[in-house]
C-alpha cells in the first residue's frame, strides 16, 4: 500500500488535534456506534486538564488506497523538543495557521525547522468561521515568514487550503464547498513524497520513547532501510557509533487508528514501534547486529532554564506522599531525562538535590505535577538562568515575545518589560481595539511575569514567547517588589488571627490548615518580611457581649498555582510541593538561622 508521513504543526490552541480527530472520524477509523472522547490524541490526564498537548503522537489512517501515518504535535514551545525530532520521521507538514491570529512564535519555530530540513509544507488556514477572520493578511504574513526562514524557491510554492477543523471541511477556496476534509487528503497524497527508502540491512531512528507495563520499554521511529519482524536480532548504535546493547525484537506494532496493532513484518517507509530493548533510548539506531554505522540524528537545542529538585526536608514531611527518598526522586528524574530529550538531569550541591534544566517553566512545571500524582514530596528551589561564556563575555538567553493586548493597556506592558530590560521591537494593530507588541527580553526576567501581565491588563492580554538567542548579559534585574508574613510558631492556623493579619497583607492560606515555623502565609504589604503568628485566638471572657468583631469575615486567599509558585519565590524560598498541597517557604526555617544567611549574603 502506498504511505504518507506528515506531521501537523502549528502554535498552540490553532486546532491540530482538534483537526485530527475530524481526519480519523472521516476517514473511518471509528466504528459508526464507537464512543471517542473529543481531542482523543490527548491521551493523558494533564493534557485533557490544561487543554494543550504534551507529547507527540503518531495515528494512522487509509485515504483512497493510501496510508497516511500522522504525528500531532506540541503547539507549546516548552515542548519544542518533541517537535525537533518528530520532524526527522516524516517527509512532509501540514502547517495550520489561525484565521484571525496568524503566525505566531511557535510556528515560526517548527517552520523554521522544518523548511531547513528540506520539507515542503501544506499551509492550512483554521478556524476561518471565526467573525474576526482575516484570511489575505494572514496569508501575505505566511508568506512573509517564509521568505525571512530562508525558504527555497520549491518550498515558496506551497499549496494553501481553507477551512474549519471544528466544522469538519477544508477547501482550496475559503467560500467553501464546505462539505469534508477530503481536498487536505488529496493534497498530502498529491503533494508530500513517498518515503524515501534506501537500500541495505534493516535501520530505524528512534524519535520517541514510552514505557508499556507488558511489553517493557517501547521504541518509536521510522525505518529507513530493510524490514524487521518479531524475533529478529539487532543491537541499538547511539549517536558516536558506539554499541549501546544487543536484543531480539518480541513485538512490532504499527499504528492503525488509534490502536498499536502487532504487525508480522515492518517494511522500510513505515512508522511503527518496536518492543524488546531495555536501555537504547531517543536519537538510537536500531539495526542488525553486523551494521556498526549509525543514522545521522540532530541535536537538540540546549535547554535555557534549571530548577533544583529537593527531598522535602520540612515538618509535614512524609504525611501525604509514600516517594520521599532522594534515591527515588533521582530514580524518577533520570527515567524522566531517558525519554524527553529536551530535559538534563545533574546531580545537585548535596547528596539529596539534582539539577534539572528544561526549556521553560510549563515544562519543568509539568513534570513537578505527574511526580506529585505518582506520590512524590518534593521541595523546588527558584528556576534559574543557564548563562554560556563565549570571547570572556558572558551569555544569557533572550527570549522573543509576543503580547496581543487591549489599546488601553499598552501603556503599562510596554512600561514594566523595558524595567525588565526587555526591547521593543515592533508595535501593531492586530483587530479592533488591540494591539500586538513584540519584545526581545531576558529569559530571567520573564521568570513570574506572567501573572504580572494578567493582573496589569486585567486579563485580556494573550501572551506567547520563545527562545531568540544567546546575547549579553543585560545586568541586574528589579526583584520582587514585596515582601512575605512568615509563620513564627507551628500548628493549625486560627480564624480570628488570619482575620486580624489582613490588613497586614493578602492571605495566602485558609483557616484551619497545619502551619509550621518558616513557612509562608501571605503577602506583605511592604518590601520586608514580617514573623507573625497565625495561630493566635481569641481571648475569651465569661462575660457576654453583642460586639461587631465576633463574626469574622476573612478575604478568600490568594491562592497559587504551580507555575505561578514557581516564579513567585525568592532566592532564599522553596516551593514544598506534595500530592494534596502546594505551600511556599523560607529555605532556612528557623528565624536565627534566617538572620545568619541574611548577614553573610550582605557581607559577600
């Protein structure tokens, strides 16, 4: 059967797996009475919750006679790792682009890499139902971008459909017929190159990596020559060409729908996966044992930003979470770095700490949250900066912003990024009553911004970022304008005293919730940080009264998240994360301690 490979790329939230999920209902993937979730790629917990998509996925499915395996990919540029290798599996992209939005940070990011690696796209423009559509101008901005990728002559002459992937059709003209998604089918057959199949032995080129509870550790990837089938011997090449181990293959299975189905044989072409490994991991050759030649694999772009996981060392330690051990958590982060290139793992200052570099705080923020799931305790310092040395000049990541705001609030984002060191780039009208401001900014000063911006255009801005370049560094950056009320004593925390804290500064705890000392319970109004005392009650009398101060009424607490926690502390803070809790402290609990730290840090 003829084969397709492409792989759907677009910015965040421009509708790829929403796209998908159309192409496999049409294409009759499903039974007529099949119940499938909606986005059905989104297969696991935090995908669903957050509405994004993670990790990339291959499905399949059969148009006139040809299959056409597909890859969804991440839109976030958190997970741009994941997108850089999906890219060697395929020979073609559908590029989707938002109807109203345009092109955004993140398609330039995948586009870019995809027009250096020779492939030809498929523009599609979304959600062009939309009442603030704009169809020619985002196209002339495609081809815009295009010409400032560096893109070659062939690559220019791109074919360019339109349509709503919600609404289930797609057209070479944006009036329609708006029947079905079959004109982007014909298109990726007419349009994309069969797989280049090369001759000799069987190779493959491991582009992802899962673990499977039956069948071990599962190696995803095309093959490039030859074919394979259960039983045959190979041995995995990492990417210097030195053996990395030998084993037989106990299973192939390609991807049909949205099932894995054991295969007899895989032949070259094909994207399927292949279990019976143990340690060969992403950017690995697998082939037969007399082949000591490794396929050619990209590097990945380096991480930018490191976080410190620590065992969680604090008074209610241990009371929700069962993975408490340093040797646990360095067991998880490791197994974790396996899989996702995009994340370095480092042993820490101290036996019971790691380093952990990731591309940006989603990231980081989304392993923290499915290590708190499997009942992990942990205590996360402030995300840091990696700097680069280059010419005895020193380095630091600068990130390329993108904020749509309303006109009224320009005035203030354009004020506080130039604070933050951050240069204005361009300046544009993008619809009615709003504006697009694009900056080059520090990634350190980025680092909590974020519910900054939301706080200062009440909501309204739309805010997207990725990494520009190394440039130097810009110097010292304004820190946390407040400072913290820290708990001076351990217990349960009181109504009546969090009631008579408030005017000291907004909450960040309920009543009744186990407090201990050095922990932190609220926001200061001012720049210091206060020790006060939240377990203190009222003192009660025998004697009655009728007066205004019985019933206490408390403000609702200012409640973090995870990531608004992580850019939310200060250098001498942890976030204390736990299955049930997220709670903020000071490193050094014990108020004398503080104070020793606070004059040594002065004195150097």
């Amino acid at each position: 059967m003829p084969l397709r490979n492409i792989a759907i790329i677009a910015h965040v939230d421009h509708g790829k797996t929403t796209l998908i999920d159309v192409l496999l209902r049409q294409s009759g993937s499903f039974r007529d009475n099949q119940r499938v979730e909606e986005r059905a790629m989104d297969s696991n917990d935090l995908e669903r919750e957050r509405g994004i998509t993670i990790l990339a996925k291959v499905t399949s499915l059969v148009w006139k006679d040809t299959r056409i395996n597909i890859v969804d990919t991440p839109g976030h540029a958190d997970f741009g790792g994941e997108v850089e290798r999906i890219l060697s599996m395929v020979d073609g992209v559908v590029i989707l682009v938002d109807a109203a939005e345009g092109p955004m940070p993140q398609t330039k990011f995948v586009l870019g890499k995809a027009l250096a690696q020779g492939l030809r796209p498929i523009v599609a423009i979304n959600k062009i139902d939309r009442p603030d559509e704009r169809h020619l101008e985002v196209l002339e901005e495609i081809f815009d971008l295009f010409i400032a990728l560096d893109a070659k002559p062939e690559q220019l002459d791109f074919p360019v459909l339109y349509g709503s992937a919600k609404q289930g059709w797609m057209s070479a003209d944006p009036a329609g017929p708006k029947t079905d998604l079959g004109p982007l089918l014909d298109k990726v057959v007419e349009y994309v190159e069969p797989p280049k199949v090369e001759a000799g032995p069987f190779r493959m080129l491991v582009t992802t990596i899962e673990r499977n509870p039956f069948l071990g550790r599962v190696l995803t990837g095309r093959i490039f020559s030859g074919s394979v089938k259960a039983g045959d011997a190979i041995h995995s090449l990492g990417r210097d060409g030195k053996e990395v181990e030998k084993g037989r293959v106990s299973k192939v299975l390609a991807f049909r729908g949205l099932e894995r189905t054991p295969v007899d044989v895989a032949e070259a072409g094909d994207i399927v996966a292949i279990a019976g490994l143990e340690t060969s991991t992403v950017a690995d050759t697998l082939t037969i044992p007399s082949v000591n030649e490794p396929l050619p694999s990209r590097p990945i772009d380096p991480p930018t930003l490191s976080v410190t996981f620590r065992i969680n060392d604090g008074p209610l330690a241990g009371r929700e979470g069962d993975k408490v051990q340093s040797r646990v958590i360095r067991d998880r982060l490791l197994r974790e770095a396996e899989g996702n290139v995009a994340i370095k793992v480092t042993e820490g200052t101290d036996s019971d700490s790691f380093e952990v570099a990731g591309r940006g705080e989603l990231q980081l923020a989304v392993l923290i949250e499915n290590m708190r799931r499997e009942g992990f305790e942990l205590t996360i310092g402030r995300p840091r900066v990696l700097l680069r040395e280059a010419n005895g000049q020193k380095l630091e990541p600068i990130e390329e912003v993108i904020i749509d705001v309303d006109d009224e609030h320009t005035g203030i984002v354009v004020q506080k990024l130039t604070e933050r060191k951050g240069d204005l780039v361009e300046m544009r009208a993008s619809g009615i009553g709003r504006t697009r401001l694009r900056f080059h900014v520090p990634t350190r000063a980025l680092i909590g911004y974020q519910p900054e911006l939301l706080s200062d255009t009440r909501g309204t801005a739309i805010f997207n970022r990725l990494f520009h370049e190394y440039a130097p560094y810009k110097g010292p950056l304004p820190g946390r304008r407040t400072g913290v009320l820290i708990s001076n004593a351990t217990g349960t925390s009181v109504a009546y005293a969090l009631w008579n804290l408030e005017e000291r500064g907004p909450m960040m705890i309920d009543p009744g919730v186990d407090v201990y000392e050095g922990m932190i319970i609220g926001e200061h109004t001012r720049d210091n940080d206060l020790e006060v005392n939240p377990l203190k009650g009222k003192q009660l009398t025998n004697i009655r009264t009728t007066s205004k101060d019985e019933a206490v009424r408390l403000t609702p607490p200012k409640k973090l998240t995870l990531e608004q926690s992580l850019g939310y502390i200060a250098d001498d803070e942890f976030v204390e994360v736990t299955p049930k809790s997220i709670r903020l402290r000071k490193i050094w609990l014990d108020p004398n301690e503080r104070k020793k730290q606070t004059r040594a840090r002065a004195a150097g």
